[in-house]
C-alpha cells in the first residue's frame, strides 16, 4: 500500500515536471511569433505576413532585440503551472476514464473518451491559472512604461479596474479550451496509436512525436481561434479604450466592423506557423521527459 502510493505520488511528480519543462520550451521557441499575433488579434489591423514582419522589425528596431520577447517572463509564470497542470491532469483524467472500459496504463483509450481527457485536462490548467493568462495578455500590448513588472499588472489591474478584470474573458476561453485541448490530445494519441500498429514500433521517433504532435497543435488552434480572438480582445479592453460586457457583444462587434473572416481568424496564419512548432515541441519533450525519468526510477529501484 505504500508502495503503491510512493509510485503513484511519484508518477503525478514527473508529469508535473515533464509538463513544465515540456510548456516552458514551446513558448519560449515562439514568443516573438505569439506577441506579435496578439497585438494583431487586438486591434483592428488588416492582417498580412508583410505586416506582420514589420511588426517584428520595428520592434527590434524601436525597443531592442529582447523586446520581442516581452511579456514571455509573465508567459512563463503561466505556461509553467497550466502545462505542469494539464499534462498531469491529461495522465490522471486517462487513469480514470480508462478504468470504465476496463483499460490498463499505457494502452490508448477509446474515441470518445480519449477526447474527453483532453479536453478536462485543458479546463483544468486553464480555470487554475487564468489570472495569469490575462497579465500576459496586457503586458504583450502595451508599452514597458506602462507596467514594470507582472505584479504590477495585477496591481494596476485590481485598483484600476477591480478583481473582477482578473477573470474578464474567462468564458470565451474556456469554450475555447474545450475544442482545442480536446483535439491536440486526441489527434496526437491517435497518431501515436495509428503509428504503433502500422509500424510495429512501441514508440515514435523524436522526429514523428514532433509531427504528430504539429498535427495536433494545426487542428486544435484551427477549431478554437475565433474564441481565441474574442479572448483577447475582452482581456485588453481596458488598456485599449474599449468596452466588451460578453461574448455574443465582442462577437458581434468583431464581425461589424472588421468582417467575418478577417476579424475572427485574424492571425490564424501566424498561427499555423508557430502553433505546430509549439505543440510539436511541447508533446516531444514531455513524452521523452517521461521516458527518460521512468528511465531514471526504474534504475533506483535497482
């Protein structure tokens, strides 16, 4: 018995780990790429490549080559915890519905309820560590001078604008989370299964982890984006003079006056260059964490 939980404690530690380490180096790779589609996704810009790199040049040019990694500090103190917490969450959530079809650990759920786990697992990270979600957010457009730090945001944030602000945006991401988690988790373990049985292999390359696992970032963003859109807008209404009470009204707005198409998958391209990079990393690294720290028990316990 206390073995057994010894190893399960253990085992929720190292998907903890994997996780953090596996989410801090997939925004880091694309933080340029992520600060430059949200300063897009909240205005009104036309969206372009072209315009895009000008972003990104007049940005190294004006505030230095760092500065396009502004706002990663405050992406890191919220990717830390959300993938440590989704990643073990995704484990656990397997576990459990796995139990109901009688399924051992390491064999691939069903369908249905492998997209379940993805999807609990994404609402879970996402409802503990939004507040710092929207922090990132405002730090990603607005000038240095107006927040030093992250706790400045909060703050600022909390006197300014009240608590409430803190969790402004929180439905729209939620909704979001639920296509998008549920899909990157079930695209990639369909993969990894599909692969399994059609090559004989118990496990991917490094190289086909990060395919399968930019499928899954490709599809997942694709279904959740225009949540995504309405998301940000809602969390930077305050520094951007505007007022957005819900989802339906941002919506709306959006489409009125910057069309259907160009207002809600503004950015969407960016996306599918940086998104399947991030994914892809995300998954490697937290599959081969996991791998190499079982690895690494198994030899203590010898």
């Amino acid at each position: 018995m206390g073995k057994d939980l010894f190893r399960d404690q253990r085992k929720i530690l190292n998907s903890l780990l994997s996780g953090a380490l596996a989410g801090a180096l997939a925004k880091t790779a694309v933080a340029p790429l992520d600060r430059t589609k949200i300063i897009f996704q909240v205005s009104s810009k036309r969206f372009s490549a072209k315009e895009a790199f000008k972003v990104i040049y007049f940005t190294y040019l004006n505030e230095g080559f760092f500065s396009l990694w502004r706002g990663n500090s405050a992406t890191m103190v919220r990717v830390i915890p959300y993938a440590a917490i989704q990643f073990s969450a995704h484990e656990e959530y397997k576990i459990i519905l796995g139990r109901n079809y009688g399924i051992k650990g390491g064999e691939t759920l069903p369908p249905c309820p492998r997209l379940v786990a993805g999807a609990l697992a994404g609402m879970t990270a996402a409802s503990l560590t939004y507040p710092l979600d929207l922090v990132r957010a405002r730090m990603a457009v607005t000038p240095k001078e107006m927040y030093s730090n992250i706790f400045h945001v909060f703050i600022r944030m909390s006197r300014e604008e009240g608590l409430k602000t803190l969790y402004r945006g929180f439905t729209p991401t939620i909704l979001g989370v639920v296509p998008y988690s549920g899909l990157s988790f079930f695209t990639y373990e369909t993969l990894k299964k599909f692969h399994h049985e059609h090559s004989g292999r118990s496990q991917p390359y490094p190289l086909e982890r990060m395919v399968f696992g930019a499928c899954a970032g490709l599809i997942g963003q694709s279904a959740s984006y225009p949540l995504d859109v309405v998301r940000r807008r809602m969390q930077t209404a305050g520094v951007k003079g505007q007022t957005y009470n819900n989802i339906i009204q941002t919506l709306q707005e959006i489409v009125s006056k910057e069309g259907y198409i160009r207002g809600l998958y503004k950015g969407l391209s960016m996306n599918w260059l940086k998104g399947p990079i991030a994914v892809g990393i995300s998954f490697t690294t937290f599959d081969l964490m996991q791998i190499l720290l079982q690895k690494f028990d198994e030899g203590n316990r010898n």
